[in-house]
C-alpha cells in the first residue's frame, strides 16, 4: 500500500513540476503559497457546511497543490527559514480544522442529511486529527521522529477531496458518511500509534547505558554532591 501511494506522490511532483519551475523564476515567497492554499481550503470547509459537497472536493483536490509546493519552491530558492515551517504547519491544522468543522456543521444543520450521530463522528475526527498532529510534534520535541501511522496529512486530504468530487451526496450521503467515519477512525488508530511508538522508543532509550568518556580518567574518590538548604 505504501508503495503504491510513494509511486503516486513521485508521479504527483512529476506533474507539478513545471508550475514549480515558474514560481521559482517569478520568486514567489513560499509564505505566500502558504497562505492561498490555507484560504482556499477553508473556502471548500465553506463549501462543505453550505452542502455543496462536490464543489469542496474540488476545491480541495485542485488547491492541495499549494501544499506541496510552497515545501518546494522554499527548497529550491534557499528560503527554508524556522518561522517558514512554523507558519506552514500551524496553517496546516488551520486547514485541516476548517475542513472537518465545515463537514460537522453540514452534518448539524443541512434539513436532509442532519445526523446527530454523524455530527459525533465529525467531532471526534476533528479531536484525533489534531491529535496526530499533535502527537508527532510533541514527540519531535522530544527528539523522536513519529512519522508513523495508517494516516498521514495527504492521504486525509485525497479522502476529503477525491470521493466527494466525484460522488457527492450519492447513496443518500452514505459515501460522504463512510468517509468521515473512516477519517475519525484512521485519525484515533494513528494517534494511538505514534503513542505507542513514542513509548517503545523511551523504553528503548532508558534500557541503553549511558558511557560518560572523560579527557582524563580520575582516581580520586567521588565526592558528595551538596545539597543546598533552601
């Protein structure tokens, strides 16, 4: 499966390449890529809780280029800063919040398809989705790559993009729903890995001695360390 999906992105970049190339002769800031794909994914997040769920998915399928190209253009015009992937990955959880509140507002609100059920599932996609970006930041932190787990940031944008696009409402919203409930699964399964692997990756650290190598090796005898009287 993921070597289907790396197949996909490398042909993905292939085909992007070109528009690559003439941002990066126009010196286009990558902050500014940054920003349109930011705004046009809360535009489909609109679309979304307005119920027109065929535009979204093109919104957001047609506009996920941004996010691959503001990475790409910043690499390619040696203007990778701190702030750049600082600023990119808040948008990032601007983006993916927008998107799964405007589905949980359709799901609310919409005369046809209002589920109390599905206004749940919405909810608890928006939780484990902030919680897998959460979980691999905070073990980042830590010094621990997570970079693990049944689904990552693109694979959730080709499913709120793609199905929609074509299907819509089709089934009676049945396709729209079997997405959603399979984004807030995926989304806790993947939150509990990076979990369990952060804690697999502690437990491997503090069973590995620590070998202290001094200039010079000391005889002497170890001194008491004082304790200060507060």
């Amino acid at each position: 499966m993921y070597r289907i999906w790396d197949t996909i992105k490398k042909g993905y970049l292939r085909v992007i390449e070109p528009v690559a190339d003439l941002l990066v002769r126009m010196r286009v800031s990558p902050n500014v890529l940054t920003t349109v794909g930011t705004a046009s994914t809360v535009a489909g997040g609109l679309a979304f809780a307005t119920g027109h769920i065929m535009v979204a998915g093109w919104i957001v399928g047609l506009t996920a280029i941004f996010d691959v190209l503001d990475g790409t253009v910043a690499r390619r015009t040696g203007r990778v800063t701190v702030f750049g992937a600082f600023y990119d990955s808040t948008l990032d959880r601007v983006a993916d919040g927008a998107l799964l509140a405007g589905i949980a507002w359709f799901f609310a609100t919409d005369p046809v398809h209002r589920s109390d059920a599905m206004l749940a599932v919405s909810l608890a996609g928006i939780i484990g989705t902030f919680l897998v970006s959460y979980t691999r930041a905070r073990a980042e932190s830590l010094g621990v790559d997570a970079k693990v787990g049944v689904m990552q940031r693109p694979e959730r944008v080709v499913m709120l993009s793609v199905p929609q696009a074509f299907f819509g409402l089709a089934l009676g919203g049945k396709v729209l729903m079997g997405i959603v409930v399979l984004l807030a699964v995926t989304a806790w399964i993947t939150a509990v890995q990076r979990i369990l692997f952060v804690r697999r990756s502690a437990i491997d650290v503090a069973a590995t001695p620590l070998r202290i190598h001094n200039d010079k090796q000391s005889t002497a005898a170890p001194q008491v360390p004082r304790i200060a009287k507060s």
